[in-house]
C-alpha cells in the first residue's frame, strides 16, 4: 500500500473456497512491513478450509447406453470400448466413449451382420439434421471406422463398410501464434504473476500443459539444467485430473534448459520453499497459493487474464506450444531439433503442422539459374577443393608410414 508514492504498509491476500456454500471467499492481512506480511499470510493460509469443490462436470461418466441385444452394433460398440480401455489413456477412452454416443442412438439397434454403408450414411446425417457440428459428425465416423476395422481383425465382419462413407471434410483450424514481439509482452506482464515461471517454462519448452501441471522438483535437475517430462495430469474415466503417463512414447522425453529459464526456476524454488517449507521430491512443481495443485482451469483464467493485461492477440493455452514451435523455426533449429523438443513421434508429423513457418526456409532453395548452374560458392579464406584433396592425400600418405 502506497501513500506519497512511499510503502506505507504491506497487504497479503489468499482466496479459499467455502466447503458449505463452495463460493470463492478472500481474506487477507495487513502489516507495516513485508516480513511481517508475509509470516501473517502463511499462518492465515494455514487455517483456511481446504474443502475441494466437487464439480458435477468432472464426476460425469461418459458412457454408452447398455445394450439389450448381444448381437447389436450397441454391443459390439461396448465390446470394442472394453478392448480399448487395455491399450489407450483414460482421456482418450474418453473421447472415443463421447463420440460414439452421438451415433450410437442412430446405429446401436441394427444388427451388427446387417450393418450397411448405407445405415451409416443415414446415421451422419441425421447428426448433421439434429444440429451437430461438422466436426462431430466427422468425429463420430472416424472413430465407427476404428472399432469396424478391429471387428474385421477379430472375423465378426467381412468388410468395414464405415470404409465406403466418405470422408467429411472439417475446415482446417488456423495455428494461432505470437510474434517475439508479443511473447515477450506477455511475459513482461506475467512477470509480476507468482505463475511466471510457468509460463516461461511453456513459451521456452513447448510443453503441454498437462505436462507443466504434471512436473515434479525431482523432474527437474538444475545442475545439469535439464528437466525429465516422465508424467502428465490428465482426464481420468470420470472427468477427474489424475497423473498418467504421457501422450506418446516420444512425449517421454529429457529437456535442456536455457540459463535464465533456470535462474527463473531457482528463484521460483526458493520462493516455494520461503512459503512451504521443504520441498519433497514428489511435490508439484507448480502449486497453488496454499500448496495444493493446480486446477487447469485456473491456470487458463490466469492466462487469459495477462493477456488482456498485455495487450496480446488472444490464444488457447495449446497456442503457447505452437508459438515455442515457431520461436525455434524463426531462429533456425532443425525440424528434427523441434520435433524432439515438443515430444513428437516423429519429424514428418511436425512438418505437417508446421510446413507454413519453414517457407522462408524453402524460399532460400528457389535459387535464380546463374547461382545453381555457378560452380561452389568458396568462402573467403577457406580452401579450394583441389587443395583440400592434396591435405587429404598427405594425411594418408603421413598414416601409412605410421609403424
């Protein structure tokens, strides 16, 4: 607090959420000086509730109706999800369960052996009629055409006949990233946030968010200034955030850290520890105020707080990735180097989602005819190539005369 332009006296503020009414409650605490704020907060914090909100959305089971006739695609449906649930992350046993009950009440009731093109061609557009979005209806198809086709490797169909339906064809959604300019706006605002050295870590790394909230201090070495991705908060069966593994194999990765995104984090650290005492291996790397983990949710409001604060082109907390990936591109790393850092299973799937911010690169091959048709271009003082043959013939000739 200011009066004269001069601190005057030092105010602390915590928020909580009142475990009968689950309303957002703030208190907080004045003192003369810092010190003395900061000692009154932490034992404030100490007694507030810390009732978690039980949010009706993320108790939600996504599932199928039963199915009543064992012979039904509906069953089938169910007998394909169950296979599924052995070899895919909840969040995504998630997203098949919720796409396929768009088409299920379309499709559940026909016999699995009758099943034609023609039924789930109906099925799409009676989604489309009913008022669903091209991209669920494009959604609901690719994800028929997954479980048919195990049900041909499985020898309960002769054909996949979602396979003879085309396609829909989903408008691509523009990348949406911000220039060096605007990333470090942002960051100039988010540096008075206590979650800076979040989103620092997200604009240098390119992580995902799931794999920011999911970090730990033994993740993180800041002698050798790496920090080890090994799991990541996702979506359980419910709609809960739990801890899993990551996305993909590659998303298992090891990131070398830049020196003052270490310093950002060793100062990070030892705030934490100035407000919650030792830190445990197992502890989130980034935490609430009161020390309990971050809610995505959350993390994203504060996002979309700075950048109003900032003055920024608004993006999805996703977009963050996309920008590391361009920053790099517009500094000259590799595809490989990008690929690697962002977890991708491999360099042609970034290429294809970044083919835009390699056009300058592109551009510098369109060589006009007199350069390409020209012999090589000799730098000044580097030798000719009838020079570096007559090096390589004496080092040769130098060998062989080695005992």
């Amino acid at each position: 607090m200011r009066s004269g332009g001069k601190i005057t006296a030092w105010r602390g503020l915590a928020s909580y959420q009142d475990p009968e009414t689950g309303k957002q409650r703030r208190k907080s605490v004045t003192r003369k000086t810092r010190a003395a704020a900061v000692t009154a907060l932490r034992a404030l914090i100490a007694t507030l509730p810390k009732a978690a909100r039980a949010s009706r959305r993320k108790l939600e089971v996504t599932a199928l109706p039963p199915a009543t006739d064992e012979a039904s695609v509906l069953a089938f449906l169910h007998r394909w999800l169950a296979f599924k649930a052995r070899e895919v992350r909840p969040t995504t046993l998630r997203s098949y369960t919720h796409t396929l009950c768009h088409i299920a009440p379309h499709l559940g009731h026909v016999p699995l052996a009758d099943l034609t093109a023609l039924h789930v061609e109906d099925a799409v557009s009676a989604l489309l009629a009913g008022g669903r979005s091209l991209k669920t209806a494009a959604s609901s198809l690719h994800t028929l055409r997954m479980a048919l086709r195990q049900g041909v490797r499985w020898g309960v169909l002769e054909r996949n006949v979602a396979e003879q339906v085309r396609r829909l064809r989903t408008p691509t959604m523009e990348l949406k990233v911000w220039t060096p300019q605007q990333a470090r706006d942002f960051l100039t605002v988010a540096e008075t946030h206590r979650l800076y050295p979040l989103f620092a870590l997200a604009l240098s790394t390119g992580m995902r968010k799931g794999e920011l909230l999911g970090a730990r201090w033994e993740d993180l070495n800041m002698e050798r200034g790496e920090l080890a991705v090994r799991v990541g908060l996702i979506r359980g069966s419910t709609g809960e955030w739990v801890l899993g593994e990551p996305k993909t194999r590659a998303s298992r990765r090891t990131l070398m850290l830049a020196p003052d995104l270490l310093e950002i984090l060793g100062r990070h650290e030892r705030e934490q520890r100035a407000w919650h005492g030792r830190l445990g291996p197992e502890a989130p790397l980034f935490t609430r105020a009161g020390g309990a983990n971050l809610d995505p949710s959350n993390v994203s409001r504060v996002f979309r707080m700075l950048m109003r604060q900032a003055g920024v082109p608004r993006l999805r907390f996703h977009d963050l990735r996309h920008t590391a990936a361009s920053l790099m591109v517009r500094r000259g790393v590799s595809a490989k180097l990008v690929s690697d850092r962002l977890g991708h299973a491999d360099v042609a799937f970034t290429l294809r989602v970044y083919t835009h911010l390699y056009d300058d690169q592109r551009r510098e091959a369109a060589l006009p005819l007199d350069q390409l048709l020209s012999g090589p271009v000799k730098e000044p003082g580097s030798p000719s190539p009838d020079e570096l043959i007559a090096q390589l013939q004496r080092l040769l000739a130098a060998l062989q005369r080695e005992p």
